[in-house]
C-alpha cells in the first residue's frame, strides 16, 4: 500500500531504563551497550521490513541523564538521599505503582549517578542498505513513562505506515496513502502480547524447544540474528572513530559467504 520503501524511522522510548542503571549493565564492559543488547531487536525488525543487507552504519552515543561522581559501590539501601533521589529504588517503585516487601527483592539498588557508570543512555544511529534504503534509529533510557514507547515508520513511494507498539490494547499500524485526502487512513489494530518480543519468552522458548526436536522450522534463521548483532557492533564502532563504518568489513572472513547469501 504504501508503495517502494525508500526509508524507515525507528523510535524506541524507553521509560525503564532506570532499572538497567540500579544493575550490571550500567558497564558497558559486561552489557556491551544496549546498541547490543536493546537495538538488535529493531534493527532485526527493520532489516526484515526491508528486505536487504545492512551495509553501513554511524552512530552517536552520549551519557547525558545518569553516571556522576558517586561512590562506585554505593547502593540506594545505604544512600542517605534514597527518600528524596528521584531516581532511587524506592521512588521507582511509588511512581510505578510497585509494592514492594523488600526494597532490594526485585531488582538490584547499585547507584545510577555512580562513577562506575559508563553504558551511554542516548544513542542514535544512520543505517544504509544494499537496496538503497536508509534507515535512523534512535533510542534513549530515561524517557517519561506517559510518553509513547515503541514506534516504526516506513516510509514509501505511495504513503507512510506507522507501527506504533505502545497501545495499551497491543499495537497499532497506520497507512497514509500519499495521493489521498487529508483525512484518509487505514488504522489496523493487533494483539502482540505473549508473541515474539512482548511477554513472548515463554512462547519463543516452546518454539525454539519445538524446533529442536524437529517439529517446527525455525521462525528466523542465525543469519539474520548475526546481522542485527553486527549492526549492534558496527555502531559501537562508529561512535569510536566518528564516521560511518562498513559491515562487511567487521564480518569474519571465513562467514561472509553463507552470512551474505542468506541473511535475507
């Protein structure tokens, strides 16, 4: 409907990050940024929409709302500020609406203003396609919780569709067509909770014990998982040396063949 994807617009608010910063991935020694651990399943989601392999990538990362010059191993429990830091476990919980029996039960308390952080918690990235496509990403980890979360814009030749994972009923797709009146759009609703991402660990781990024992094929393959990781990777790399870098390139040698011809 919307015609030749000529380019996407990927947007993950992430109103959790907090409890990432109370954690181990507040290294990025141990979480290897969340370009690794959070933007690989957009950017799997976008590589599929697409149709193509990735072929560069640059990205910016900045921390910018936690890290500070607290002690590193000072945690909320011992802080004399954890009735008023708003970032603290337990002002986490109040906002949330969480009950807690003990403040340290659900999550780690390590400080998120600790010297010790250093995972970047505002990143942004510029991906361009064999096909022609190109694509930005941009997530961040200290958005409002009343803020829209998760949204995917594809644009085209003939309209626009947006793919907005943040309704509280599931999700939402909406098609402008691009020579229509101004009012016209297709809005589509679906049911994403418990399937794939959104509460799926159970139904991904049935699948993947499913596929082992031979009774269904696999919904992905390891190549496409490859690639999103290695766009995960080329981005980290970018922001290092302040410029585009060339996937291929960072693919081992001896893995180029089978990754390129069946990545998509």
């Amino acid at each position: 409907d919307i015609g030749r994807i000529c380019s996407t617009r990927f947007v993950q608010n992430c109103h959790y990050g907090n409890g990432g910063y109370h954690n181990w991935r507040r290294k990025k020694e141990n979480s290897g940024t969340w370009f690794i651990e959070k933007a690989t399943h957009d950017f799997d989601v976008m590589n599929w929409l697409v149709d193509a392999p990735p072929s560069t990538i640059a990205a910016v990362s900045r921390l910018q709302a936690f890290g500070g010059d607290k002690p590193a191993d000072l945690r909320c429990r011992d802080c004399e500020e954890k009735a008023t830091c708003p970032e603290s476990l337990s002002n986490l919980a109040y906002r949330n609406g969480i009950r807690l029996v003990d403040e340290h039960s659900r999550m780690d308390d390590l400080c998120v203003f600790s010297s010790e952080v250093n995972t970047p918690d505002n990143e942004a990235a510029l991906i361009q396609y064999e096909n022609g496509v190109f694509g930005t990403y941009h997530q961040w980890f200290f958005s409002p919780r009343s803020y829209r979360h998760r949204i995917y814009e594809i644009h085209g030749t003939l309209g626009v569709m947006e793919i907005d994972l943040g309704a509280e009923h599931g999700g939402d797709i909406l098609v402008s067509p691009r020579f229509a009146a101004p009012d016209t759009r297709g809005v589509f609703h679906f049911d994403y909770l418990e399937r794939n991402h959104y509460d799926g660990d159970g139904p991904m781990t049935m699948h993947f014990y499913e596929v082992i024992l031979g009774r269904a094929a696999p919904a992905a393959t390891v190549e496409q998982a490859f690639l999103s990781e290695l766009m995960g990777y080329g981005a980290i790399r970018s922001g290092e040396k302040n410029g585009f870098v060339n996937l291929k390139e960072l693919i081992p040698a001896d893995l180029r063949p089978g990754i390129q011809k069946n990545a998509v």
